[in-house]
C-alpha cells in the first residue's frame, strides 16, 4: 500500500463526505475526482501504477477547493482491498461514496483471444467491482447510508468487435450493480452504473477519431468532465430516488 495524505479540515461542523475513486491517476477517473471536489468531497485517488498521474489528479482536486489523498493498490486483490478500505474507514470514519472505475481494455478478436487478455480485463473491471464494492456496502450497512457508481462502457450495450473481453466485463458489472441496488435499497444505499461512449481519453488515443464521428448523432467524441457530472448528480441528494439505473453518456448513439 502507498498512501500520501495532504493536511485536511475535517471538523465536524464542516465535515466532507468522503469519496473512493479507483483508477483516478488520469482520463474519466480524474475528471469525476475533481467535479466531485468541487463539492466538497474529500477524495481517495487510486491508481495502481501512474503515481505521477495520481498526484497530479491530486493537484487538481486542490485547486478545485478540497482536500484528499493518493492510495496506490490493485482492484483485482481482494484481500488487499478489504484492508485498504478498513483503513480508510479508520482514519476518516465513513465512506459515503464508491465510484468504480479501473478498467483496461485487451482488445483482439474473439477466436484469436489469448486466455490471459480475457482474464486480466474480467479480472479488472468485474472482479475489481466486487473486491471493492462488498467491502465497502458492508461499511455503508452499518451507516444505513451511501452509494455506488460504477463506470461500465457503451460496449456493454452495443456490440463492439474486437472487445468481447471488455463488453462481457462491463455487461457483467451492469447486471451486478442492478441486483445489489435492489438488495440494498431499503438499507439507504443507491447503486447506478454509468456508461460512456466514446470519451476523450487515452482509451481512444490510436482509434480512427474522423470515422469514429459519423457513427455519433451528435458528430463529436465526449469529455470526460461530461461524464463526471452525470456521476456527481448520481452522487447527490438530486439523485435520491435512483437505483439500480444504467445511465448511458455516448452522444446518441443506440
């Protein structure tokens, strides 16, 4: 575990609430992570590698006017996930949000698949979902109070070739996410998915960015702070009576 804290005012008649964002050193993580600190949200930014992305996301959610901290560890362990979240929960008291994002992309086709690109894709974004979100859910029970976004992909609803690895993951978090939230709801949690579509991103960097246009009704390729409010909404009492929702930020695409 790495962990660098920045000095932070939690007095209790100020007190922030406090956000987990996995894979927030760069891309849609980082964007949620500093919307999020515009309101006032102290947040945890995980990274599992880019420490140098992760501390600039950090520069960014104090320049938006809150306070957090870096925590390098890997969704994919589950046992070290449980004890980073025990430690969270003993230094700030509570979480109050869990937005799942970590995910990375093996794409190939299908019968040229090699075993571990499939494995390494599930490992991340579905099994990465439940090592973080059991954990945490068994925290947020006890407050009778928190929620769950989880970022999953235009490719869990459209088929995309070249991706069955990625569409199988995010359509499994998807479906995850909907039984938890009504497993859930009467305890005060909500959990909602997101899904972008083709988003300005390091994702996308080497895709064929003209073509990819046309496929767009709105004839342009997202930004990540686009998707970011729409999980900052989900995030706040605006969203109260949401759960259990699949919210899809692509452009129109169908």
């Amino acid at each position: 575990m790495n962990t660098e804290m920045v000095s932070k005012n939690m007095s209790d008649e100020n007190k922030q609430r406090i956000a987990i964002i996995t894979g927030a050193a760069k891309g849609i993580g980082r964007a949620i992570a500093v919307e999020l600190a515009k309101h006032n949200y102290y947040t945890v930014i995980n990274y599992l590698s880019d420490k140098n992305g992760a501390e600039e996301t950090l520069k960014q959610v104090i320049a938006a006017g809150s306070d957090g901290e870096i925590n390098g560890f890997d969704v994919r362990d589950g046992k070290e996930t449980e004890k980073i979240i025990d430690d969270i929960v003993d230094r700030l008291g509570q979480i109050d949000v869990l937005v799942n994002n970590a995910g990375i992309i093996k794409d190939g086709l299908f019968m040229m698949m090699e075993p571990e690109n499939w494995q390494a894709v599930v490992d991340t974004s579905l099994n990465g979902f439940y090592n973080m979100t059991r954990p945490v859910i068994e925290k947020m029970v006890r407050n009778r109070s928190g929620v769950v976004v989880s970022i999953s992909s235009a490719s869990s609803l459209l088929p995309n070739r070249g991706q069955a690895n990625y569409s199988a993951a995010k359509a499994g978090l998807n479906a995850a996410s909907r039984v938890v939230a009504s497993e859930v709801a009467r305890l005060g949690i909500r959990v909602n998915v997101v899904a972008p579509g083709l988003i300005e991103t390091d994702m996308i960097a080497d895709a064929p960015k003209d073509h990819i246009k046309t496929l767009i009704p709105m004839a342009r390729i997202g930004k990540p702070e686009e998707v970011a409010k729409v999980v900052r909404f989900l995030c706040s009492e605006d969203a109260s009576y949401m759960t259990g929702q699949i919210l899809s930020v692509n452009g129109g695409m169908c």
